[in-house]
C-alpha cells in the first residue's frame, strides 16, 4: 500500500539548462561596457608634448630591372653591368640608406639577380 507522503513518479533528472537567464545577463554586462569604455578613455588626462612640423623629404626610389634578355636597367634606362655597379657605388656613397627595389623577369637565371646582389 501506497503513502500520501509517497510519489508514484520520479523526477527525471534536468537535462538542458536554460540559457535564456544567462543571455539576458551577457547583453546587460555588453550594454555596460559599451557605455563605459569611452569614459575610460578620455578619463585620462595628458599633457602631451606639441613638435613643429619638421620638413619631409620625398625620397626617390631606384628601381633595378633585369628583363628576359638579360638587360639591365635602372629606372627604366638601359644599362650595362659594368655601368650599373659604378652607379650603385655612387648612390651608396650619396645615400647609404637609399631603397634601391630589385625586379627580375621569372625566366632570368638567379646568377645575374646575384650579380646585381653583390654589387
């Protein structure tokens, strides 16, 4: 014989946990966030150090190209080896930092690029 006290069914064990609580408290947290975070920023207050405008100089890049032939140039004029290590002798010597971009065609040997390389 069967209780009141007792139950004929037994409770199943919760299997999903609800998620919507826990969405509702991330969107509030995000909201606070994106309130606070521009205060957060201009809370600080600085004195920084004004510079004048110094002058900027336009440097002029050389380009060294080596076509399929085996011709070299620089800065779309043709010449030859010999010309083209005096002329990088002196723009090192005028510039040492001057960027000096090196295009070869993709049927070039690798031994004229490092020809050049090694001027």
């Amino acid at each position: 014989m069967q209780t009141q006290f007792e139950r004929e069914e037994l409770q199943a064990p919760l299997s999903e946990i609800n998620m919507t609580p826990l969405v509702d408290v991330m969107l509030v947290l995000l909201v606070i966030f994106l309130v606070t975070a521009p205060v957060i920023n201009s809370a600080i207050n600085l004195n920084l150090p004004q510079e004048a405008a110094s002058e900027i100089t336009e440097e002029k890049i050389v380009a060294i190209s080596i076509n399929k032939d085996g011709q070299y140039f620089i800065n779309d004029r043709a010449i030859s080896f010999d010309e083209l290590s005096n002329e990088l002798s002196a723009i090192a010597k005028n510039n040492p930092k001057q960027h000096i971009h090196l295009r070869a065609d993709a049927d070039v040997a690798y031994s004229k690029v490092s020809h050049v390389l090694a001027a």
